[in-house]
C-alpha cells in the first residue's frame, strides 16, 4: 500500500558499539537523539544487530538497552 504523505526516518545504529563500549558510543547517541529531534517524519525507526529487547534465546542486551531505553516508545 502506498501512502504519498506518511514519511519514515530510518535510523541505523551500531549495535555492536553500544553493547561493547567501542569506538565513541556517546557520539552515536548524541547523533541518534539529534537525528531523532530533528525529523519531521511520522514514523521513526532505529535497529540494529543487537536488539535492546527480546524474548528470543539470547534475551536482548541489558548494556545497550540501558542506553536507548529513552528513545523506546
């Protein structure tokens, strides 16, 4: 189905970053939130390989979860 006026922000974080503390992580948040902040779509979408939440075998990732527990709604 085709919607010419809903829009949708996709966001793709480093999942890895988040839950292993590498490279800059507090860099990648500051820029999710400005991304975030800063789009006028209706639909904002943020993933990555290393989902926050599960209820799969794995049971998410308590570390990264605590970091973008804010954006979740």
């Amino acid at each position: 189905m085709e919607d010419e006026d809903t829009s949708v922000l996709f966001y793709a974080m480093d999942s890895e970053d988040l839950a292993q503390g590498k490279y800059d992580p507090d860099f990648q948040l500051a820029d999710m939130e400005e991304a975030l902040a800063n789009s006028e779509a209706e639909w904002k979408i943020v993933f990555g390989h290393h989902p926050p939440l599960s209820v799969g075998r794995r049971a998410g990732d308590w570390h990264t979860y605590r970091k973008v527990r804010l954006f979740i709604t």
